[in-house]
C-alpha cells in the first residue's frame, strides 16, 4: 500500500538520529536514509532506501531533515556535497542540528532560490528524549512551513514555533547556555557536599525535594553520583554549544561571564582527553582541578 505522507530523507544517523528515525518509520514515514559511515544506516536495511550521497537522498524527498555535528558538517553536506542544489521544488528542509543562527538564515534564502521552504528546528531532550518521541523542538520559521513539519515533529516531540528563520538556534543557544552553566552548578555543589563528608547521594535526593531542583540535578546528579560518563550528549558538543553560545554574544555585545566560565571548564575537559564523555563528565575536570574524587558516599582526604 502506497503511503500518502510525505517521503523523508534523513540526513545524520548518529545518537540522535538512530531513535528519531525509528520513530518516524513507527509513524508510517517513507524514509531515504544516508550518513557518512553507511553502516549506521544498515539498523533499518529492509525498511528504509539507503542513499549513496546526500544528493541522491534528497532527489526524491518532500521534506529534507538535517541531524548533523555542527555548522560546518552541515555546511559540507548541504553546499558541499550539493544537496541544497537537489532539492525538489517544493520540498521542506528542516535543520535539527544545532548550528550558528547565521548559517540558519543563509541556507534558508538559499532554499528559498530552489523553490524550497525551510525551518530550523534544534531539539533539546537528549538520546533518552529521542527515544521516547518527546523532544522538545524549538522551530524558527514562517508559520506557513512549521505548519507544514508538524506532523514530522509530532511524531518526535512537541513542537515551540519560536519565531522567524534563526530562532529555533537562538533558542537552542538559551538552552544550552542553561544546561552547561547548570551542569557545572550541580558538579561544584554535589563536590563541595562530598569533601566535607556528606553523601553526595543522599544531598542530591534531598535537593530534588527543594527550590534546586532541576532536570540537570535529577539526571546528571545522579550520572555523577554512578560515575557513569557514557555519552548522551558529548562533552566536545557542549563546547561547540558554548562557543557558539559566545560568538552570538558577542555579534549582539553582549559579555556573558558564566557562559565563557563554563566555556573554559569544558575546553579544559577535553583538552585532557575527555572529548567523547557525557557533558555531564564536567565533574571530571574539576576533580582535575582540585585533586580530588567525589566518590559515591563522600570519602575524601578527611576520612
């Protein structure tokens, strides 16, 4: 039987883009699929057309979805290796990836000269989130074509038109700058109770019941408390964030004090080989810092 929705090329099968494309088949979605390291894709070989170029992925879609690293593979894919100059009249491009709001507005003109429309729609919610379809999607675009991606974003989350072209990003942006400070707020507090003898365990579960609650406490506090740094969100993607958190600032002059601390906390991460670690693994370089563990039950120097 011949679907009658749009046909979906999806461009990024990586942590994101392997649950989210699940969803979208559970959902009915026709699907053309590519990613640099084809076998990323060979997950859905039966269900889905693997493509051998983002070109060819897009020849045929009525609605293009970009998940990749950063600006430039973004950049690379689309302009580089000609996908924009693919596209079908008419198509959809939707950008899920977090890049720089300026990169946002640029491909949309230039989906615009192909006939095409555009949204650029970052997520925020994780690998956990993509698997449990409840992505919380920050679009930016006209109403007309987010009106037009919401029965793709309902089968991944629900969906925040934020504003025009750009805006999905510089929310985005807000977010990131929230989770990074926040996740370096719950390492330096769970640390400092830990050194002077409380379990860090039982704090973060006391502090769960007060006016510090967060999902960063209740998730990364307890990633912490595990020590369980396997990647959800990279740390060497939260940099990225926090960088481009900086340069937006920076073209709106604006000085962002916690923003650039935090900055340099992961900069420093990674620059000591933590690069693919949960973000939430910022507890590692200040224990680097300060020459101490936090442990689970709060041992340090003075026991």
């Amino acid at each position: 039987m011949t679907s009658t929705l749009p046909r979906i090329a999806f461009l990024g099968i990586g942590l994101m883009g392997t649950p989210m494309t699940r969803n979208l088949l559970d959902a009915g979605f026709p699907m053309t699929l590519w990613n640099r390291t084809r076998s990323k894709c060979e997950t859905f070989a039966g269900e889905v057309t693997i493509a051998d170029t983002p070109a060819d992925a897009v020849a045929d879609a009525d609605v293009v979805i970009t998940m990749l690293e950063n600006s430039q593979v973004v950049e690379d894919v689309m302009i580089g290796q000609s996908a924009m100059n693919s596209l079908k009249a008419g198509a959809l491009v939707i950008d899920m990836s977090s890049v720089q709001p300026s990169v946002a507005r640029r491909h949309a003109e230039l989906a615009e000269k192909r006939g095409a429309g555009y949204v650029d729609a970052p997520v925020s919610g994780g690998t956990v989130g993509a698997a449990e379809a409840r992505l919380s999607i920050m679009a930016g675009g006209s109403e007309t074509d987010v009106e037009r991606a919401r029965p793709v974003f309902d089968a991944l989350g629900k969906c925040t038109r934020i504003g025009p072209v750009g805006a999905g990003q510089l929310a985005k942006l807000a977010n990131q700058a929230i989770v990074g400070i926040t996740i370096g707020a719950v390492s330096e507090a769970l640390l400092l109770a830990a050194k002077g003898g409380a379990d860090p365990a039982a704090v973060r579960e006391a502090l769960m019941g007060g006016f510090a609650s967060s999902r960063i406490l209740e998730l990364h506090g307890q990633r912490m408390i595990d020590r369980e740094f396997a990647p959800g969100a990279p740390a060497r993607i939260q940099l990225k964030d926090m960088r481009m958190i900086l340069d937006e600032a920076r073209a709106e002059g604006l000085t962002l004090p916690l923003a650039q601390q935090t900055h340099n906390g992961y900069l420093s991460l990674i620059a000591n080989g933590h690069s693919d670690v949960d973000h939430s693994g910022l507890l590692l370089e200040l224990e680097h810092m300060n020459g101490t563990l936090m442990g689970s039950l709060g041992r340090g120097p003075k026991e």
